[in-house]
C-alpha cells in the first residue's frame, strides 16, 4: 500500500519538493501570476531558483521621491527637504505605536516569527509571507516520497489576481472574506488516483482550522489541463464546492467551512 503524506512548504527543504509542471513551460517554483494582479506569470523563470532571489526581491522596486523626505538607506540629496536631525535617544519606558512590546523591558519577550530566509529563492520568499501570522501557503503532497500534486493557497489579500476577479462579481459575499486555493496539480503520472481532491480536503481542514468560514477557487473554462493549475469546475463540484458564479470564462466555485 503507497505511503501518502502531505508536507507544508515552509523552507527550502518543503520547496525543492514542489513537483514540475505537466508542460515545462510553466513552473510553480517560480509563478507568481496570482501574487502580481497586473504583470504575474506562469513562465518557467530559473533565475527565480537561486538563493537570494527572495523576499527582498519579490515586489517591484521603490522608485525614490526627489521631493520627500529620504527613507533612512537612501542619502540625503534632496535640496527641497529640510535636512534630518539626529534620532532622539530611545526611551525604554515608552510604548511605541507600532509595536507595543518593542524595546520594552518589563514585557514578556516576544517570540521571533518564523521566517523562510532572507537568501531564500524568490518563489519561496512569497509563499512565507504569512508564516509568522497565517502559517503556509502551499503544500505538497507525496507518494512513497515522490512528489505527486500541489496546492497553493491562503487568505484573499496574499492574490491580488484572486481580489480583482471577485471585484467583477460584487454578488459574492463580502464578509467574511473567504480563504482562496489558486492552484491544484497533478503530476501526469498520478493523475486519476485522487491525489487532487485528498489534497484539497487537506487544505480545507487546514484553513477551517485557521478560523475561515469559506473558501473559493477559480477554474479557468477552455484552458488546456496542462496549461492552468486552476482545474475545472467540475471538479470542484466533485470535492464539496458549490457554483458560486456561473462565467463562460472565469467561474467562481465556493465552498463553506464548518
């Protein structure tokens, strides 16, 4: 009998066994098409697997403002921004607004949020955004230790694609915002087998778990299987989700937590 566990990827380790893309033109370890609501891609980028291409550079640059007052990495060149005065000495008996137990002596100490890495691959800098708040948004699942399908997901405002979608919908509810699974894929090779719908019971315990009442996909009708890891609206309907939307192009499939 196969050996079937589902990982969360939350480090480097859980990330080299996200599985390939059924077409190789695509590639999860490196598709941010739902992060980036205006330029996201699918393509397959290797540059995106080397360390240190991670959280720092996972959104778009800051462009400077010349007429603003200089963020502390940047020098002081702006000739209409009165020049910055030394940083008062810090008060150890003052509670700063953002963070109401920095710096001070008396609060219990904070324990340090778990983090994937500042050197971490850019893929993987993106899906450990939230493990300090939310927990993982991705996982894997393996038979006999062999990657077979993949899953990502997470709270609504981590897919910008996903927000902009729902805006075309305003009948979806609005509160409470539902958790969002943007991707399930097999493996051709374990196709068949019901790797995808244990995989989605996985995440949907996982996010009721997490305290959301609903979650939603979004199938793409008319795509190659190979080309989106969206799946099809039938099978949502086949793992507990009901027809939220009916869209010749974009449906929305939901389903309720309890």
């Amino acid at each position: 009998m196969a050996d079937i566990r589902i990982i969360d990827v939350v480090d480097a380790t859980a990330f080299q066994r996200i599985p390939p893309c059924a077409d190789p033109g695509f590639d999860h370890r490196s598709c941010d098409y739902w992060e980036d609501g205006a330029r996201g891609s699918k393509a397959a980028r290797l540059s995106w697997l080397e360390p240190g291409s991670g959280p720092a550079s996972a959104g778009s640059p800051r462009r400077p403002n010349p007429f603003g007052e200089p963020a502390d990495d940047e020098p002081a060149t702006n000739p209409f921004a009165p020049p910055r005065t030394a940083a008062p000495a810090a008060n150890p008996f003052l509670v700063g607004d953002d963070d109401p137990l920095a710096e001070n002596p008396f609060a219990p100490t904070r324990p340090k949020r778990p983090t994937v890495g500042a050197d971490a691959p850019r893929k993987l800098g993106l899906l450990g955004r939230g493990l300090g708040v939310f927990g993982s948004y991705a996982k894997v699942l393996l038979v006999d230790d062999v990657a077979a399908a993949y899953a990502q997901f997470g709270p609504l405002s981590a897919y910008p694609r996903a927000l902009t979608l729902r805006d075309l919908y305003p009948k979806l509810p609005a509160a409470p915002l539902p958790a969002v699974i943007t991707c399930i894929a097999t493996t051709p090779e374990s196709r068949h087998a019901g790797h995808a719908r244990r995989l989605v019971e996985a995440v949907c315990d996982d996010l009721a778990a997490r305290g959301f009442a609903a979650v939603e996909a979004y199938p793409e009708v008319g795509t190659r299987p190979d080309a989106t890891s969206g799946a099809t609206t039938a099978f949502w309907l086949t793992v507990g989700f009901g027809l939220a939307i009916d869209d010749e192009r974009y449906p929305v499939v939901r389903r309720e937590l309890g």
